[in-house]
C-alpha cells in the first residue's frame, strides 16, 4: 500500500536542502487572494526575501491578516474531521477517485493508487491502444500537427487527442509534453498521456 505523501524535507539530510512553498491559493481555495509562504533554513529563505519585491509587492494587508488567522484554525476539527486539512485531503481523494472512474470508462489508463501516490489536483491518464484507434488518422496529419504552442512546433499524439476531444467531444483535457524537457518530448516520452483535473 502506498503511504502517501512524504514531505521531502522530512527526509534525512533534506531540511537544509528544501524551500516548501504554498499559497492560500492551493491550500483554502482561494486562488486570488495571491497570498502564500515558503518554509525552510534561513540561508535558503533569505534570497527568497530580497527577490520578492520584485515578484509580488502588493499583497493585500487584509488578506495577509486573515491568512495568518485562518491557518492556526486549520488544525482545528472541521467537518468532521480531525483537522480541515485532513477534510481538504478526503475531499480530494473522492473528487480524484470519481474522475478517475470516469477516465477508466472512457478508456484511458490511470494510477493504481493503493500502489503509487496520488499527487494533487491533476491525473496524468495514460492514452491506450483503443483511444489511439478512436482518433481520426487524419489528425496526426500536417494540417494537425504544425503547433507553435507544441514544443519544435509539432504536435504529437498528446496534442492531437486533446484537440480532438475539446472540438468533437467538449471536453478539455491539457497535453503532457509541456511538463516534459523539449528534448523528452520530442523523442515521444509525453506522446502517451494527457492531464487531467
């Protein structure tokens, strides 16, 4: 059974190797609010310091209060859970297993999740042989394939399947081959998945 998330830092010899970053964006759903911390050694932290003013100067002063209050009563029960943390974890567990039945339905491959970790919002879904078979030849055609966007400018399989499914299917998946090196992708390493949330 797979034990789930293991915070990097905890790991031996990694504390003073490791910059933890979150934002009230990820943790409370409060992707506007702009507002997040980093934890570490103070050697690490520091830089972190001097180039912030340079990324984001004006957090909101009303923001950055109700943030500081709202995260001591995170560890409190919430919903009937020990903490809202451990809420926010089951909720997500239950929103991935459900979408992670519907990819299984449509076809595609996902984690066995009692064996790997779940990761956070998203699903890498393995494209199958059958889904392959299901997209028109057509679209791995050069009329298809030429894609600034893409890295070289080509889009492989990844890039086609999720065209397709948003013009013919509405639904809007993301290609992998951005979450790879360009040199990865072009060799095919991102061809067979697609991210999902």
């Amino acid at each position: 059974s797979c034990p789930g998330h293991v915070h990097f830092a905890s790991l031996p010899g990694m504390w003073d190797r490791t910059i933890t970053v979150s934002s009230a964006g990820k943790t409370f759903s409060a992707t506007g609010w702009q507002v997040g911390w980093c934890i570490g050694p103070s050697n690490l932290i520091s830089p972190v310091h001097q180039l912030l003013p340079y990324v984001q100067f004006c957090a909101s002063t009303v923001i950055q209060e109700a943030l500081a209050r709202t995260l001591p009563k995170a560890d409190e029960p919430y919903e009937g859970y020990d903490s809202y943390y451990e809420y926010l974890n089951s909720k997500y567990r239950r929103k991935r297993d459900l979408l992670g039945k519907g990819l299984k339905e449509a076809g595609f491959a996902i984690p066995d999740y009692d064996r790997t970790p779940g990761g956070g919002f998203f699903i890498f879904a393995r494209i199958t042989p059958e889904l392959r078979r299901a997209l028109p030849a057509e679209r791995m055609g050069p009329e298809y394939t030429k894609n600034p966007a893409a890295p070289g400018g080509e889009a492989r399989l990844d890039w086609a399947l999720c065209q397709w499914m948003a013009e013919e299917k509405g639904v809007l998946c993301i290609p992998s081959s951005p979450f790879f090196s360009r040199e990865k992708a072009m060799e095919g390493a991102s061809d067979e998945f697609i991210r999902v949330a």
